[in-house]
C-alpha cells in the first residue's frame, strides 16, 4: 500500500537552516504537502507542491521534489524558536473517482535550540 | 485560524459509550475528511465526503459513522467505544473533490475513553 516515511526528530540551532526530509512509495502521487502541527493545536498547511515541480519556494520555506527517487524535502531557512513543532509529510493521489486523501507521514519533531 | 470549527475540544467518557463529534467546514467548502491521530497510528484517514455524499472510506471501524448535513456540517458518530479509541479526531475541509485542492484542518477533538 502507500507509505511515507520520515525521520523522527531534528535538532537545529536557532538561525541555521532545517531540512526535513520524506520518502514516499506511491508512483501515482500527485500533489505532496507539509503541514505544521504544535502541541494542542491542529494542522497547519504550510505549502505544497504539485508532482511535475521541481521545487517551490514561499519566503523563509523552500520545497525541493525529486519525482525520480520519490523524495521531497522542506527546507526552513533563518529557523526561529517559533518553528519547533512536528512537521508532517502528506501525500494525495487519486484512490478512486472524487477522492483525495491524504496518506501522512509519522511527522517530524523540529527543535530549535535558542 | 483555518476555519475549520470542531466541537467538542475535548471528551472524556467511558468505555461502552457512544460520542458524536462535529465539524464545520470553511465557509464554500464542500468536501469534508475525518481523520484519527493515535501514537501507535499516527494519522489515518477515516471518511470523506462530498456535498452531503459519502466519498471515500478509509480505515473506519463498523462501530462508527459519519454524515454530512445540507448545511455541509459534518458530524462523525462513534459507538461502543473502548480504551484503544482514545486519540485526537479531526476534520478537514477543501472547496472541492479535485486533486490540488489543500485541505484545512481544525484543531481536533480530544477523545479520552476510561
């Protein structure tokens, strides 16, 4: 069946660069998504891409996609105390007529170390 | 904020209970997914549907239902609960039932069977 995967946890330096990285299994993909989620809180879309990108860039958050390999990373840049939280990969593709669901990772823990 | 509105924030009850939760989509949205966020599951759909129709079923006990209102409210009905019930539920909305179109999630609601 469909599977994304992703590592766990990430630490990063308040100012540096993070990377969180995603691999998912299903060819028929078509739009892949990243969501923020702090604790007590629901989902945050961040952004998204659709499959024929490359990458796309929305201020301090770039996504690289790498159709080939089935990898798509989120890249935060300047991160601040403010990005720690768990960051999900989601992807959609079209199980049946009219229906997108999302298939989510298991969500990366971000910490920022001040 | 995303508009999405979810009712109750939290619900503790006991194991053999039935629980109705309900959601509110974004204002013009007219599909609406439940979602189930546990630790040992991570988050897996559950239903989807569209303009008051059943969509798509995802990995939904038999012990719970759900329905979408003509007022495109969406309320998500829970049976016979037990122990491994308790997570976080959510909902999500998106304008339509095409591919490319974000879904918005609401803060959830906390289920806590004892």
């Amino acid at each position: 069946g469909e599977d994304v995967e992703q590592s766990l946890f990430l630490s990063v330096r308040e100012g540096d660069s993070s990377v969180i990285n995603c691999t998912y299994t299903d060819s028929s993909s078509t739009y892949l998504y990243w969501y923020k989620q702090e604790p007590g809180a629901g989902l945050q879309l961040l952004t998204y891409i659709f499959s024929n990108m490359d990458m796309k860039q929305d201020q301090r958050l770039t996504v690289l996609l790498n159709k080939k390999d089935k990898h798509l990373s989120l890249r935060i840049a300047d991160t601040q105390t403010g990005d720690s939280a768990i960051y999900f990969c989601a992807e959609s593709s079209p199980r049946r007529a009219g229906s997108y669901q999302l298939t989510f990772g298991k969500g990366t823990k971000l910490s920022v170390i001040p | 904020d995303s508009g999405v509105t979810q009712t109750p924030k939290h619900l503790i009850t006991a194991t053999g209970q039935r629980v109705t939760l309900r959601c509110s989509p974004r204002s013009g949205d007219l599909s609406v997914y439940w979602y189930q966020q546990s630790l040992d599951q991570g988050l897996q759909f559950l239903i989807q549907y569209y303009n008051g129709e059943e969509r798509a079923k995802g990995n939904i006990l038999e012990r719970f239902s759900a329905q979408q209102f003509p007022d495109l409210h969406s309320e998500l009905n829970l049976s016979s609960l037990e122990l491994g019930d308790s997570a976080l539920y959510f909902c999500a909305s998106s304008s339509g039932q095409g591919d490319g179109q974000p879904q918005h999630f609401g803060d959830g609601t906390r289920l806590s069977i004892l």
